[in-house]
C-alpha cells in the first residue's frame, strides 16, 4: 500500500514539475516565433464560477483572459507570474516548502517585487488555475494550522509514524502537505467534525472517539484547505462517512457547505477538496426548538446571510430550504456549547447518539 502511494507522491510532483516546465515553454515558443509571449488564464470571475449538479460543488467554466507582454499593464504581472513559478519549480525540485509570508519577502530580491502579500497570493492562485494544481503541490503552504484529529488512526509522516490517540489530548494537527502523509491503520466508523476546539476537547474528555468508534476533528472554525483535503481523503480512501457539527447559525451552516460542495472562490481546485457526501449532522434550527436550547436573537446581518443562503445553489436541498426557514422563522440562533444547559455530558451521551441513529 506504502509503495503504490510513494508512486502517487511521485507522480503528483512530476505532473506538477511538467506543468512548471510547459508554462515556462510557452513563453520560449512565443519568443522563437517572434510573438508577444502571453500566458492564458481561466477567469475567476464570478460569472465564469459554475455549480455542478452532477459533481455537487463549483467549477469553473470555459472563459479565459490572455495576460501579455504586449499589454504594458500587465507587463509587471506577467513577468511576476513567470517567477513565482520559477520559484516554485525550484521548491518542488528539491522537495521543499515556503509560506505564503516567506514567498512575499523572497519577492522583494526580484526586482519585480509585490506591493504587499494580498498581491503575491493572488499571482500564486493565478499560477494554480492556469496549471489546474494545487498551491500546496506547488510547494506554497499557508500560515494557518490545520485541525486536530483524535481516535484510533496511525498516519506516517516522513519517517515518522504517529497516532492520533497517542498525540495528547489537542490530538494530531493536520499537516498543510497533508498529500504527503500515508494512512497506515486505522480503527474507526466513521469521522465527527465540529467547528469549535471546546466542542473537541469535551468530546475528547467524554471518549466520545470510544463511543461512536470515531474520529474527532476539530475544525478551529472555517476549515483551512489542508482540513479539507484530509476530510476528503478519509472519505475517499478509508470509505469513512464525514459528519459535521457546527454552530446553530448562518454561518456555521456556511463553514459545513464548504466542506461538503466547496468555495466559490476556490472552484479551481474544489475536486481536491469539497467532500460531497459529508453530512451535516447539526446544530441545525429543528435542534434549538427540539432540544429546547438556549438561544440568542439572529442580528440583522444573521438574516441578511440566510436570505443570501437560500438563493445559492449549493442549499437548494429541501432539508437546508427547510432549516433555513424555520431558523428564519424562529429568529433564533445557537452555539454547539448550548447542550451544555443539560450537563456537559448530555451532548456525549444524548445528542450525538440519538443524531447519528437518525442519519444512519
């Protein structure tokens, strides 16, 4: 299992390397044509972001723009994308990594240097969709942690194997080359994610990974790439079904949809990272009136954003249209620590068990 994913790796850095390679030739092809070099590039715009009915999730469509040498305001772009990818073929051939940050302050030695990060990303996530891969085969890895796992599942990391049960109590974090890590062994059913590290650590406290035989990811709120990436490999490689717990609010209905269908911002590499089947287990508004919790009154902007909810695609599921409505209608909202009115082990020992003997 181990070799045929060292061949995986494998393949993944030389596609990458070949796609480095063919944009770099592109411009040497314009060059000994005598042509403008220019590089072609999917728009990102929001009217070229599709939803997919079939795949679930967005993609983008067909349209592209054309940065080129030919266009004085876009000479600086152009020239800034050609090395930041020269960089990053250095960093995947010697199979090394830099930070966003540090990608940022390497810039300021090329003469062609960005005006702040915002302007450095946005050329990296450029380079992303005009190869169609990912910024972390790219080399470039943010700044934010992943999540924290716990349960009975032993990753190997290098030479280094770990389990997650022998991690201490925060768990193991999730590695941004999370592509790099093998999954040696695993004991569990099924994979519980919950948008808050106090959700995590009760249940920790409560063996709840004994419970529901589990594995307990602690999103640390909006899920970063590389917890999204390792949400969908579990799904996809270990056929474990993904639960997710958030918040009884808009937004936490958000942080699950895109873990399940994606971002819009990131439909280029949504086939990475949306996980599809993944479920969302609650804090939905059938919960605050079921489970009588306390609550707070939805603010303006709380009903602004489950308008806004109900109007994308991603919700046109009848039970989201449904849950949408009645939280609307009961002008209410509440936190996943909500249960605790009940015990601190009532969201262990009631909630959970009763929530996944309905979906399961």
């Amino acid at each position: 299992m181990a070799d045929v994913k060292e061949v995986n790796r494998l393949d993944r850095k030389e596609i990458t390397m070949n796609k480095l390679k063919g944009l770099g030739q592109t411009i040497i092809d314009d060059v000994n044509q005598s042509k403008i070099p220019s590089l072609k590039i999917p728009s990102r715009g929001t009217s070229n972001i599709v939803y997919d009915e079939d795949k679930r999730y967005y993609i983008l469509g067909e349209r592209a723009g054309k940065r080129s040498l030919g266009n004085v305001k876009q000479i600086k772009k152009l020239g800034q994308m050609i090395f930041v990818s020269n960089f990053c073929k250095d960093l995947v051939q010697r199979e090394k990594t830099a930070t966003l940050r540090e990608m940022y302050y390497v810039s300021e030695g090329w003469g062609l240097g960005f005006d702040n990060q915002q302007e450095s990303n946005i050329v990296g996530e450029d380079i992303e969709v005009t190869l169609g891969t990912s910024r972390e085969d790219l080399g470039l890895m943010p700044e934010e942690d992943g999540a924290s796992v716990y349960g009975d599942i032993v990753f190997q990391e290098g030479d280094v194997e770990i389990n997650a049960l022998k991690s201490g109590k925060s768990g193991y974090t999730i590695s941004p080359t999370i592509d790099e890590v093998d999954f040696l062994d695993h004991n569990v059913e099924r994979v519980i994610a919950v948008e808050t590290m106090g959700m995590f650590h009760r249940m920790v406290q409560e063996n709840a990974y004994k419970k529901f035989n589990t594995l307990i990811v602690g999103l640390k709120g909006q899920a970063a790439r590389a917890t999204r990436r390792f949400l969908k490999r579990v799904n996809q490689e270990l056929n474990l079904p993904v639960y997710i717990c958030n918040d009884g609010d808009p937004w936490g209905f958000h942080i699950a949809m895109v873990i399940i269908s994606g971002s819009a911002k990131l439909a280029h590499v949504n086939h990475d990272l949306a996980t599809p089947d993944a479920k969302f287990l609650g804090v939905s508004a059938t919960d605050i009136v079921n489970y009588d919790l306390p609550t707070d009154p939805l603010k303006d902007i709380d009903v602004l954003r489950l308008k806004e909810l109900s109007k994308d695609p991603r919700y046109r599921d009848e039970h989201w249209q449904n849950e949408i409505k009645k939280m609307l209608k009961i002008g209410r909202k509440a936190e996943q620590q909500s249960f605790s009115k009940y015990g601190l082990e009532y969201v262990v020992d009631t909630y959970f068990p009763e929530k996944l003997d309905a979906m399961e």
